[in-house]
C-alpha cells in the first residue's frame, strides 16, 4: 500500500494542474459568454478569409 | 464562397426571400426571381448577395421579420464627445467600442453580424453576444467612420444604440471572473478534501495503519489550508465587517465555525488524536459560495433586461447651425440652440417652439391620452413625442436641467427614501446567530465545569451542527430559483426583497395610460355605413396624426382608392377628393366649418372620447369616437387581485372625465382614484400612503418613476420609459396585465417556500443543538448531519412550484 506514498502526491500536482487550466480560463474570459460560442461553433466552418489589406482579427 | 444567384428559390412563390413572410400582390416578381415583402428586406438581400454571403439563407434558423431600417445617418456617432463617451482606442490605432443592436434573435443573426468585416472594409472584428444584443466592434477610424458601421448595421435591421454601461460592465465583468475562480477553486479543493475523508471514515471501520492515518491527515490539511485562505476568506471578511458596524451577521458564525473546525482540525492533525472537520470546512466554503453566486446571478439577469430598452430617449439632436444641419449627441445639447425635431421623432430638450406648429404626445411625461396641439410660443418637453409636423424648436433647459432630468433626479431620491424591506431570512440571521453564540458558549462552560476533556468538542459540534447553511443557501435559492422561472415568463424581478413586499396584500396604485389603458390612440366607435370606409383610409393614409394612425389599425385590409388633393389643418382634420368625391375627416369644429352642415347624430362620444366626423360632399356620412381603450384583461385582473385583499387605487395625469370613465369601467369608487395628478402629486400620494403600509406602484411613463421609486415596489410594465425602468423593482416585459396577476401569485408560492426552508432549517437546528448540547453527537457526526439538512432544503426549492405557465 506503500505505493499511495507516490500516487496521492502525482494526484495533487495534476489537481494543481486542473486548478491552474481552470483559473486561466476563468481571468481570460472564457465563462463570460456560454450562449454564442455554441451557436458560431455551428457555422463557422468554410468561411472565406478575409480580402487583403484588411488587418488580421486580434483577440 | 457561394455567388451564383438565385441562391435559393424562396420556399412558396409568395413568401420573401429575405424574411419569408409573404409578400403583397403588387410586389410579386415574374419566374422565379427573389421577391420581397418590403424595400428593406430588397436592401438587405442586396447588400448580402453582393457580399457574397449567400449562405444566409441556407442557415436553418432565420429570422423571420421584416426589416425595417431606421434611415438615420447615425453622425452622432462620428463626434469627438460620442467617442469620448462610448468608444476606447488600442495602441494599434484602432478603435473599439460596444453597441446594443435591436432585433437579435438567433444564430442566423450571430452569422451576419460577425461577418460585417467581410461587407465593410476597414473594420477588423465584430462579434455579437446573443445572451445581451451586445456587439462588440474593432474598426480603423482612418478608413471608416463609425456612423458607417452604424448605418450599416441598420440597414441590415439591427439598429445600434450606444452602450452606456461600460463600466459598470467592466466592474461586473470582473466581479463574475473572481467568483467563478474562488467557487472552482474551492470545489475542486473540497472534492478532494472528500474523497480523502472517504478513506478516513473506512478506515474508521475497516481499520488502518496509524502510518496512513497520519498521512491522510496531514493530506487532508494541506488542501483545505488554501480553501480557507483564499476563497473561504470573503467570510472572514464579511464576519470582521460585522463586528465593526456591530450587527449580527450570517457570515459571524459561518467563520466562527470555520476557524474553529480548522484550528481544531489542525491541532488534531499535528497531535494525531480525536478528529479533524477538514471535509466539512471545506464543503460548506463552496455550498456557500455557489449559493451567493447563483442569487447574485439571477438578479442581475433580470437587471440586464430591462437596461437593454435604450430606444426612448434620443441619443442625437439636430441642431440648426445658419443654414446647415448638423446631428449631435443629446449629451452635447446646451440652451439657446436650435434643434429641428420631426414628426414622429421625441424631444431631446425642453424648449419653446420657434417654427412651425404640430401636435404632442405628452403621455410619457404626463400620462395625457390625448394629443395636445402646439405651435409658435408653445412650450414643450424633452421626452414627449412629436406626432404631427417637423418643428424647429430654441432649447430652454437640457440634460439634467431638463424636467424629465429632474424628475430622474427625484427618482434617485425617492429610491434613497425608501423604506428598506428587511428579508425574512435577515430578520431571523440576527436572532438565529446570537442564539447559536449563547448556546455554544453556554455548553462549553457547562461541560468545561463537569467534563473539561469533551467540552470542546461539544461547542464546535454545535456551531458545525448548526451551521445556518440551510438559512443561507436555500432561501436565496428559493428566490434565483423563483426568479429564473419568473423571467421565462416575461417577469423580470430585481431582488428577492420586491418577491417577499408582494406576498402580502397591499395599497397597489396603478397609472392609467399605458398600465390600466392600452397607451394609444384607437378607434373606439364607428357609427355609419361600410361604403364610408374607404374614403377614411384613402384619406387617412396622407397623414400621420394618431387619428389617421388609428383608422389605419382598425382597418387593415380595407381596400382604398387612391385621394388627391388632400390637405392638412393642424388641431382640425384632413380633407381631400376620393374617387370624385369631396370627403372631409375631423373634429366637428372643423367638419361643420367646412361643409356647413352641423346636423350629425346628436351622439355624444361617451366616457371623455374624442369625436371625429366624417363629411362626404357637404353631408355627415358617419360619427367615429377615439379613445384610449382599457387593456382587456385589466377588469379580470384587477378584480382577482381585489379578491386577495389588495386596494385598488387609480393614478393618472390625464384629465378627470376620461379617468372617471375608466374607474367606473373597473368599478372602482370616487375615493379610489385621482385624475389630473402631476408627476410630482403621484409622489406625494405615495409618500402619504407609504406612511400607513407597503405600496405598490404599477406604471409605465417617466411621470410614475418617481412614484415608483419611493413605493415600497415599483413594477414596470411593456413599453414603459427607461426612466421607470430603471427604478422598477419588477418589469412585466409581456404586454399586458395578466402578468401582474402571475407576479403577485408566483411571490406568494415563493415565500411560502422560504417559509417551509426556514422551518424545516430551524427545526433541524434546534434537534441538532439539543444533541450537541446533551454531548450526544462528537463534532464528526455534526459534520456528517450539517449538509443533510443543506441538501435537503435545496431539493425542495428546486423542484419548487412558483411561476409556471397559465394552464
């Protein structure tokens, strides 16, 4: 049983893991808007690029 | 990138190819080209066709309305104080800002509006947050103005208004962001805190090797250390909070227990004897937590709603500038400018009339059903509507100095004055804390004298036991829950304060125009034969005077011949020749005037109505009567509410006659209404019966939010102004009464609810203090028992009855 020595530790450093993903997402807005993102997902697919001379999106 | 056309032929022949509603005989186009119900959905296609988003109409779900641009030139969102207002620049050089767009409804619309960069060169990005009609747009100033943008926008049917709650929504936005961290945070924290708890208590029965024992201990603190630290400490601040203002608040025990669980904890941990509270501490951070969250939420909601209603006051002027015309934010506005206002647009200002005449729609600031007639001298006010004729107007007094200004200003204050309805829940924190204090200290004396070794144990099994969890999380999810609900079906409530006022029978002032009335100008009696019609309506069609409006929405499939020579008197009527016949429409001043004939029907409109004749060569062909008909269901509704005990009272600005007339309709006594009551007299009346108990104050205009403001609660209903709004506690945003009735039905099944939770919570507290107190339960079983009551608490309120559909 000695092996939960090594085994609860890799659990806690992956929860860190999940906690930090999860704080990321949540400062950088990610949560801000759950209604839109599933509806663009549904069209988003062969849109044309942009015509030159337009600068690119920027987040 | 599809750019053959057709592109789809429309799905019947008769139905629109931009919004599918069928499309009038006169507009049909041969074969199997796109035909359109309207020049704006020509536009529209036009502009999407040539864009080469053809697609558009291969999406699944379109909206099906017509669009109906505004044609405004939107300058004033060119000038330098709108920019400074509304719009922020990057360091790139370009400019960003934030617009509400009306007409949003579905994915169809995130698709075109996201695909603007594509149709108009210079702007980068633009994206669209279905949830609040928000765009978001990046554009470069160098290439394209803004008003561009705008115009374009609206051309397509979403017509943008500024976004005035920028920082406020900055402030929130952030507010949201730390939440949901602190409540993932402690979830996930908690989660593990459990599961290790899990293998404690089966070791507690199965057996363990002190050596694991130890080690799932000092496990256990280590994660819940953060959760107190970080996301657990908004308590401790909440409970520090209330020792320095010195009244007993929820979050006092709530971190007492917490910190005694922990310290205890620990000092068990570090000793390796007796038990530790790790998974309860843990839990009951996060149960609390998404509990204020999930109420926070769901007021805010309801908030938002009723703030995206821009489209009442004028965001732009014209203002004449020599012989130039030249569009500025109302903001900008300042006394001694000339502004043109035409018909059918609102007064940015308060002014006299310098040029021209016409007539006003006073209903908003007043409550006035009929137009008032105005010209060359005639005052007139920011926020009414001006029906007939452009004018040109010499502003007096502007933005705040304006009196609908002030009367926002007394709305401020009445909201101050108010008198702050203390939740059920509130009202019994106090007690319910300093109850638990006592007995904890009690018992630990009490034990501390006769078993000093378990006397510990037994308080912080009491605090643990009688955790007000229960308090705290269920009834406000009782309320979000009831909020939630509510909203779904058009009621838009603010806090749970206004849900707990309308549970009990009150004083309910409603307004008459708009509220109890439909708000508009209809035709009330026709009292002649069919032939008459169609010469009205080929008459009527040339004006835009409210009585013309209101033959044309009483009569929408008449068929009229075409009218010529029609002319217009101001205060009088319309006159003109249809199918070769002198026809004359107005009031019967005007009517007898120009015929000679005074010899109508003697019929006297009834109730305060306001007659109009109809003359066909020289002779009176028929009597109409327009009035402000009363809502249909308002009889019914305020006769249920009536039923509950509620008193009836009836408020209104406009003239006695007319608000006599609707009393009796409703049958309610002399006593119970007062006509010709200005906005500032409304306010009176509610301060005088705010003195004697809680009132309601149901209304719609600029005129009510004063009275609104200082009610107990104020209710909103459809179509109401931004001012009123924004001081309603509650907003019907379904026309109509009949949600009146659902609000104050749903409010009662709510606190019934909050009642039972409490109940039930106190009840369980009260068995688990005895326990406590007896030694009965270790602070481990406490733990066990805390969330029981928790959980159960939150199942009955979520699977609780309070708004539902009318069957």
């Amino acid at each position: 049983m000695s092996v939960i020595f090594v085994v609860l530790p890799i659990a806690l450093v992956l929860l860190a893991g999940a906690i930090g993903a999860y704080a990321w997402a949540a400062r950088h807005g990610q949560f801000d808007d759950l209604t839109t993102p599933a509806m663009r997902a549904l069209h988003d697919d062969d849109t044309p690029p942009p015509p030159a001379g337009i600068p690119p999106i920027q987040p | 990138m599809t750019t053959t056309s057709p592109p789809r032929a429309a799905p019947a022949a008769t139905t629109c190819t931009h919004c599918g509603l069928p499309v009038p005989l006169g507009l049909l186009q041969p074969d199997d080209r796109p035909s359109f119900c309207c020049g704006g959905c020509a536009t529209a296609y036009a502009i999407i066709h040539d864009g080469g988003l053809d697609r558009y109409y291969r999406l699944p779900e379109r909206r099906a309305v017509p669009v109906e641009p505004s044609g405004r030139s939107f300058a004033e969102f060119d000038h330098p104080a709108f920019h400074a207002l509304y719009a922020r620049r990057r360091a790139d050089g370009l400019a960003e800002t934030e617009m509400y767009l009306d007409g949003v409804h579905c994915a169809s619309c995130v698709w075109l509006v996201e695909r603007v960069p594509l149709l108009v060169p210079g702007v980068t990005r633009a994206e669209l947050e279905v949830g609040r009609s928000l765009a978001h747009v990046a554009w470069d100033p160098a290439i394209t103005p803004l008003s561009a943008i705008a115009r374009f926008l609206d051309t397509l049917g979403y017509r943008p208004h500024p976004f005035r709650a920028q920082r406020v929504e900055e402030r929130r936005r952030a507010e949201d962001r730390g939440a949901l961290l602190r409540i993932g945070v402690a979830g996930a924290l908690a989660g593990n805190v459990m599961m290790v708890a899990v293998a404690l208590y089966s070791g507690w029965f199965g057996g363990m090797d002190p050596v694991f024992e130890h080690y799932f201990r000092w496990i256990s603190l280590l994660l819940t250390a953060p959760v107190l630290l970080w996301p657990g400490h908004v308590f401790f601040q909440g409970a520090v909070a209330s020792f320095r203002t010195r009244r007993l608040h929820m979050d006092l025990p709530i971190a007492i227990a917490l910190a005694a669980g922990f310290i205890r904890g620990a000092v068990n941990t570090v000793s390796g004897t007796g038990p530790i509270y790790f998974d309860g501490v843990a839990m009951l951070v996060f149960l609390l937590l998404v509990g204020r969250f999930l109420q926070q939420r769901a007021q805010r909601a309801a908030t938002d709603s009723a703030s995206l209603l821009h489209g009442l006051t004028p965001s732009v002027a014209r203002v004449i500038d020599g012989e130039a015309i030249r569009e500025i934010p109302t903001e900008a506005l300042l006394p001694d400018m000339r502004v043109e206002v035409r018909a059918g647009e609102t007064f940015p200002a308060d002014g006299t009339i310098v040029e021209g005449a016409s007539e006003v729609d006073l209903a908003l600031l007043t409550g006035e059903s009929r137009p008032v007639h105005v010209r060359t001298g005639s005052a007139v006010w920011a926020g009414t509507v001006n029906l007939a004729a452009g004018v040109q107007v010499l502003v007096t007094q502007a933005g705040e100095a304006s009196r609908v200004g002030r009367l926002v200003q007394e709305v401020a204050a009445g909201a101050g004055r108010r008198a702050r309805i203390v939740l059920l829940a509130d009202r019994l924190a106090g007690w319910f804390v300093a109850a638990v204090l006592v007995l904890a200290a009690g018992t630990w004396a009490y034990w501390h004298f006769t078993q000093p070794a378990v006397a510990l144990d037994n308080a912080i099994a009491l605090l643990i036991v009688t955790c007000p969890c229960a308090l705290a999380l269920a009834t406000p999810l009782a309320v979000s829950v009831a909020i939630g609900r509510a909203a779904r079906q058009g009621i838009l409530i603010k806090g749970g304060d206004a849900l707990e006022a309308l549970a009990r029978p009150a004083t309910l002032y409603l307004d008459k125009t708009g509220t109890v009335t439909e708000g508009s100008f209809r035709l009330a009696s026709w009292d002649g034969p069919d032939w008459v019609r169609p010469l009205v309506v080929a008459l009527e069609r040339h004006s835009g005077h409210p009585v013309a409006t209101g033959f044309l929405h009483a009569w929408p499939d008449v068929m009229a011949p075409a009218a010529t020579d029609v002319r217009q008197t101001l205060g009088g009527g319309v006159e003109g020749c249809v199918a070769g016949r002198n026809v004359v429409v107005g009031s019967p001043l005007f009517v007898a005037a120009r015929t000679g004939a005074s010899t109508a029907p003697p019929r006297a409109a009834t109730g305060g109505d306001t007659p109009v004749w109809v003359a066909v060569d020289g002779t009176i062909a028929a009597v109409a009567s327009f009035g402000d008909p009363l809502r249909q269901e308002a009889p019914a509704v305020l006769e249920r509410l009536r039923r509950r005990g509620w008193r009836l009272r009836l408020l209104s600005g406009d003239a006695n006659a007319v608000v006599r007339s609707v009393a009796a309709t409703l049958g309610l006594p002399t006593s119970a209404w007062r006509g010709e009551v200005s906005p500032e007299g409304k306010l009176a009346e509610i301060e005088r019966a705010a003195a004697d108990g809680p009132v309601v104050m149901v209304g719609d205009g600029v005129n009510d939010a004063a009275a609104m403001a200082r009610a107990t609660v104020g209710i909103a209903v459809r179509g109401g102004a931004e001012a009123s709004l924004a001081v309603a506690d509650v907003y019907l945003s379904r026309p109509g009464l009949a949600p009146l009735d659902e609000l104050i039905v749903g409010s009662e099944r709510t606190l019934r609810i909050i009642r039972r939770n409490v109940a039930f919570s106190l009840a369980y507290n009260i068995a688990g203090a005895a326990l406590a107190m007896g030694g009965w339960i270790n602070p481990l079983i406490a733990a066990i028992l805390m969330p029981a009551s928790s959980l159960t608490v939150v199942l009955a309120s979520w699977r609780s009855r309070t708004f539902e559909p009318t069957p």
